[in-house]
C-alpha cells in the first residue's frame, strides 16, 4: 500500500486537525532533491544549496542536485505534495531547505572522483559519501537560513568529528529539532544494539534533547526492521518510525522508487515535529519533540527500553491534549480540569440527571477552547462532558437477598429497630485497582421515643437502604438518598404535623470514599378521615455535586439547591382497594463555575392502584402504577465562554450561551405487581415494569424489567 507509513503514525489525526507543516522550513542535508520531480513540485525552497567545495570534480561543481537519488527518496517521505497522484509526505504543506553535501569517497587524492568521467553518472553514483566538513557546513547553513527541523538520514560507525559535534551544538542551542537516521546494521541473529553516528550523540545531555535518533519498521509498524539499528544507549531520545518498502520519489506516471533503510524512518519524525509546530504555533522545537518522545506507543517489552528506545511514533495521542486542562474564563482565573490525558468528552465521573436527559448535549453550543500542559490551545466541546445519562434497555433485576431483622420496646413510648440484609449469593471480589469500591450489604438502626403526641424519630441506614418513616417519600427525598434521616411528628387527631430532615453520602464513580453530598428539610401536614388521607409538604434540597441525583465532581460540578411542593392523596375503596396519587412541583437552579441555571421548573408525578385479587387463585393483592420520574420542564442554562479563536494568538472573546433545561422526551414508568401471601412462610411477590423514552430522551428504547421477591419474617 503507497504511504503506509501515514496510516502506521496515524498521521490523518493531525490532517484531520488542520496540520500540513504548512510554512515551516525543514533542512534536509543529503544529496541534493531535483525540484522538478512531479512530486516535489513546490516543495523545494530556493535557498536550497550546495556546500560542497568548488574543488570536487566538475559533475558536482555548481549544481544543487546530486546524481544520487537519495535526496529525492527521503524528501518525497517528508514533503511530497497532495497531489492526487504518487505518495503523499508526512508534511505535506512544509517546505524544504535541500543542502547537498554529499561528496566523493573512494582513493586518497583530493579530487579523487575525476578518475571517472563527469557525466558517467553510474560510476560517480556508487562513490558518493559524506564529509564531516561538508555535514557540518550544510547543518550550519540550515541555521542560517531560518530551519526549524534539520532531518539528517545518513551515518557511519566512526565517531563524529568536532567540526559535526559542534554544528549539532549550535543547532540545538537555536531550538532546532534534528532527527538522524540510526543506521542500517543490523544482520539476522545479530541486530546492532546501537545507532551510527552522528545518531549515537542523541544520548548526549549537551544537546538539550533535541536530538532524534529513528530507527526503521515494517509494516503494518508495530514491529522494528531486521535491518535497523536499536536504540542501545540512546533509549531515552530514540523513536521507531516507518521505514521498510516505502513508495518514494514518484514521476507523472505515478512510477515510484521502492525503498528501505532508517534513511526513510527519520524524515517521518522530522515532518511530525513539523506538523506539531506549524499546528501548535507556541510549541518549541524542545517541546514537539518531547511531546513525540512521550506519546509514543511503547514496543517490545514496553517502557524506554533498549529495542524500541521510547516507542513507535504515534500522532493520534501527540495530537491529543496532555496533562491538565486549562479552560479560561472571563475572569481571567481559568478553570483547570485534569482529564488523565482524555478528551474532556470522555472525562470519568460526570453523571448528570436523568431529569436533564439530553438537554445539555443536544444543544452543541458549549463550544469553547481549552490549553494542555504545553499550552497548546485546543478546541473543545464541554456538551459531552455533560453527556446525557445511558438508558438501561433492558432493566436487570436485582439479586436475592436475605433480611435480619428486630424490633423492640424499650419502655417510656420508646423503641428499637433494626435490619440488614445480604445477598443469597456472594458477589464477586472486586477487581484491584480498577478504582471500584465494594458497597455494603443494606441496613438501617432506626430509634423512636414519644412524649404525649410527640414522636421523635431517628435512623441510619447504609448499603443503599432507604428509610420508611411510615409515609410515602416524595421524589426530591428520594433524589437525595439520605442514610440519615431525623423527624418529629405531632398528633392533632385526624391532622398531623411533620418536620423532617436528612443528609446522604455518594461514592462518586472511581472513587473509593463516600463524599458528603445531598441535605434536605421539609415541613408538612397529614389529614387522615375515614379511608381518606391527603398530605402537603414544602422543603429544600440541597445538592454539592449536581441537580436532582447527578453526580458531578470537580470543576464540571453544579451545586444546586431546589425548593418543592409535593401533595398526595390516598383513597380507599369499598372492595378494599387503594387508590393513590402524588404530585410534585420544584424550582431548581445551580451555579457551576462553567454552566449556571436560575430558577427552572421541575415535576414529578405518580397515579396508582392497588386491589386485593378477590376470586383470583394463588393472588393476594395486584396493583398497577404509572409515573412520570423527575424532570425539568422549562429553564435556561447559561454559560460564559471562550469563543473559538479565528486566529491561534488572537485576543479571546467571550459569550453568553444559551440552552434550554427541557430534555426532548418524557419518561413514563409501568409498573404491574402482584404478590401472594403464603402465610408463616412469607410474601411472595413478582413486578413487570417498562419504561418510555428512558431517561428523557426522546426515541430511546423501551426499558424492561422483571422482579420476583421473596420476604418471610422469623
């Protein structure tokens, strides 16, 4: 396949991102690249030159392309244009600075190469080589002449001389990258454990890092060449890239050169720090490469090691933000977010309710920019890190369980309860170091005391367990989940008053310990007359993490607090059924330091039925309740953000975005019970439920679930 070496290093993730290397020079000193190649058309800057000295021969006097085609093969892999035929470079918007040193290297004359003719190019072809004085002139030229990145895919087992050492040094010292070819020497059985020079001085700490040593793979990339020298002792600043049968060098007939060597890996890394710099304005040549070295996908046997030095390159995760992110604000404090090196869409521990549903992500308007930890600015959605909750589809029933149980009278109107459960079937461990937490089995302490018509009560609970103070929990108690509850109710005969308050804990997702999270308090009325009952009640409820059940930590949080009024009726009928309904109306609002929402209207409501089976066999009661869980009905949430610049150092502007609280669906839950007394040996009981357009949204499938039960007392 022509330009595999794109696919292997991923290279369509910075494409995609707007790279190309488009106006960064890159030096390549080599044998001179032909400008008119139809591949290389355009790419070739007219600086490019030749340093060799006016006494070699006069087939190399004067003119900047080499008989070698070399130069050709390595630019075509660093720079061939988009062109629709032929390959494609890894840069392929950049321009090359072509220096042809090459020069010739068989005999011991100065002017060695007139012992062939100067236009039998096949004979100067095989002698030529490079001279350390002409490499450190064509590097020195570079410099000059404004080259951010300097490919050098060439090498020899001796030593560099001082005259390349210190031209390497002045390179650095600019803050100019330099990949190196790390040679060819490797046999079957007998691989060279380190680079050539001049690649072998990568490992040298004088060069600030700056410094690539490339080794070669095969394709599909994931794997080093037989032929390629390993990263030995240039671990730490070694890079294994594509460099095995690569198309290279095509004309207009789309006729290519086939080649192979670490000569063609190096201008792979080189055209990657290209494009990071052209699509990250603000990096240094230091930063582009550190980023390469420490996105690279480790080989072998993973970590630096002595094979694959610091790994294969990659693009996709260069081009992802590294470290924290930092979301600016009009305020000019940013937010700072630490994603792990995810995407903020892909951030774990942010649950929002089901109440919003879809509401926030279908709004695709919370575009806005953030900075990594190299600063690189980034475009960035924040509606998927408010991601509409997932639907169940199909609803798992919960395991068995077994209940414990007691209850005393401890005198003085007082008394004593508790519960606990476990499962009939032991769970599984969980797995270490995946960050999930074991809950505990449900259970509950409860202690009540009275006092003429005062009743005090007090319970604990754990594991999940809900309290059941003897009265139905509206919705917005249920949302908050309380493992401590703490009321006092006063009997006035057929109307009675309550005060109640309660705080829960959450366990947010990945976490190990349980966060203080919702507190709620409420003040109603009972009103209890022949078969009939009614109750009121009026709260607030408070919400650290998020509204209505969400849980949401750190800097995507949304604090909020909902004032509500719940009123419900219960109805017994002479066949001794029991008809009930619930409403429940909320006004939400929260502030976050990204998303804000003033008051918005929240609902919840339930119609029910319950009737004793009558002549029915091998049935006690059935009953059937349909409801609508919490939702937001109207509201709008506003936020205040970065716009995307038009330019990457332009002045920031910020505004004001707008998205309705309402999800695009309503939940409606069915419920159909049934339950059969069996006497002293317990209740048994089976529940079918569905559930339309789950969690809010509107087209989601059908939940179904089905729940059988077994509770016996002793």
């Amino acid at each position: 396949m022509r330009s595999w070496g794109l696919g292997a290093i991923n290279a369509q993730v910075a494409f995609n991102a707007g790279a190309s290397g488009q106006g960064i020079l890159i030096g390549d000193v080599d044998t001179g690249a032909d400008p008119t190649r139809p591949d290389l058309a355009s790419a070739i800057s007219p600086l490019s030159t030749n340093v060799v000295p006016s006494s070699e021969p006069q087939a190399l006097q004067g003119s900047v392309v080499g008989f070698d085609p070399h130069a050709n093969d390595v630019t075509s892999v660093l720079a061939a244009r988009f062109n629709g035929f032929g390959t494609i470079g890894v840069a392929f918007n950049s321009t090359v600075l072509s220096i042809r040193a090459d020069s010739c290297v068989n005999g011991t004359a100065a002017n060695n190469c007139n012992t062939a003719s100067p236009t039998d190019t096949a004979a100067l072809q095989k002698n030529f080589g490079f001279n350390d004085v002409d490499l450190a002139n064509g590097i020195e030229y570079a410099i000059q002449n404004g080259a951010r990145v300097i490919n050098l895919s060439l090498g020899s087992p001796s030593p560099s001389s001082p005259a390349v050492q210190q031209a390497l040094l002045d390179a650095t010292k600019a803050g100019v990258a330099v990949t190196i070819s790390a040679g060819n020497d490797s046999k079957p059985g007998a691989p060279a454990p380190n680079p050539e020079f001049p690649a072998q001085l990568a490992s040298q700490a004088q060069y600030g890092g700056l410094i690539v040593a490339v080794g070669a793979s095969t394709n599909p990339g994931t794997t080093i060449a037989g032929f390629s020298n390993q990263a030995g002792n240039t671990a730490n600043n070694f890079l294994v890239a594509p460099g095995d049968q690569l198309f290279a060098n095509c004309d207009a007939n789309e006729n290519c050169d086939v080649v192979s060597g670490t000569s063609f890996s190096s201008p792979h890394v080189a055209g990657a720090i290209a494009l990071l710099l052209q699509a990250f304005p603000n990096l240094t040549a230091a930063q582009a490469v550190n980023i390469l070295l420490t996105t690279a996908d480790p080989g072998g046997a993973g970590g630096v090691n002595a094979v694959y030095g610091r790994g294969i390159l990659d693009l996709t995760k260069a081009f992802q933000p590294i470290g924290a992110m930092s979301i600016p604000t009009p305020s000019g404090v940013p937010i700072v977010v630490n994603t792990g090196g995810a995407p903020v869409s892909d951030m774990p521990g942010v649950i929002t309710t089901h109440a919003l549903g879809d509401a926030v992500q279908n709004s695709r308007s919370l575009s806005t920019i953030g900075y990594d930890g190299y600063h690189r600015l980034f475009k960035i959605n924040l509606n998927g890190a408010y991601a509409a909750p997932q639907v169940r589809g199909l609803i798992a029933a919960a395991p068995a369980q077994r209940r414990f149980g007691a209850d005393y009278a401890v005198g003085n109107g007082a008394r004593l309860s508790f519960a606990s459960s476990a499962p009939l079937v032991s769970a599984p461990e969980a797995v270490a170091g995946l960050g999930f937490s074991q809950a505990a089995d449900p259970s509950f302490a409860m202690v009540e005391t009275g006092v003429g018509r005062l009743a005090l009560t007090a319970w604990r609970g754990q594991g999940g367990a809900q309290p059941d103070l003897g009265e139905p929990r509206d919705a917005f108690e249920a949302v908050a989940a309380p493992n401590q509850v703490e009321s006092a109710r006063i009997d006035l005969g057929a109307v009675s008053l309550v005060a109640e308050g309660g705080t829960g804990e959450q366990t947010p997702p990945y976490g190990n310990h349980p966060l203080k999270a919702s507190s709620y308090a409420r003040v109603g009325a009972d009103f209890a007359r022949k078969g009939f009952t009614a109750r009121i009640a009026a709260g607030a409820l408070d919400e650290p993490f998020g509204p209505l059940g969400s849980t949401i930590t750190g800097a995507f949080a949304l604090p909020s607090r909902t004032h509500f009024l719940t009123v419900g009726v219960d109805k017994g009928l002479a066949s001794g059924a029991l008809l009930y309904a619930e409403a429940s109306l909320g006004r939400t609002g929260f502030r976050g330091q990204l998303l804000q929402l003033r008051d918005s209207t929240t609902s919840s409501w339930r119609l029910g039925l319950t009737s004793p089976c009558g002549r029915w066999r091998g049935c006690s009661h059935v009953g059937f309740e349909v409801d609508q869980p919490l939702r937001f009905e109207s509201g709008e949430i506003t936020a205040n953000l970065a716009a995307v610049p038009q330019a990457y150092f332009a002045p920031l502007a910020f505004t004001t975005r707008r998205i309705g609280a309402a999800p695009s669906g309503r939940e409606l839950d069915f419920r159909l019970f049934a339950d059969r007394d069996l006497g002293a040996f317990g209740l048994l009981g089976l529940e079918g439920t569905a559930a339309s357009q789950e969690g809010n949204i509107a087209g989601a499938p059908i939940g179904l679930g089905l729940l059988a039960s077994w509770r016996v007392g002793f």
